[in-house]
C-alpha cells in the first residue's frame, strides 16, 4: 500500500516539474 502511495506521489510531482516545463518554455 505504502509503495502504491509513494509511486503516486512520484507521478504528481513528474507531472507538475512537466507543467512547469511547459510553461518555462512559453
């Protein structure tokens, strides 16, 4: 469960360093 709640935790801040990317590039 715990390993389940860190993999989400990982994908959000991907997710979120991906959007700050985005907006950096504009």
């Amino acid at each position: 469960m715990q390993v389940k709640l860190q993999i989400k935790e990982i994908k959000q801040d991907l997710r979120q360093t991906n959007m700050g990317h985005i907006a950096n590039a504009f």
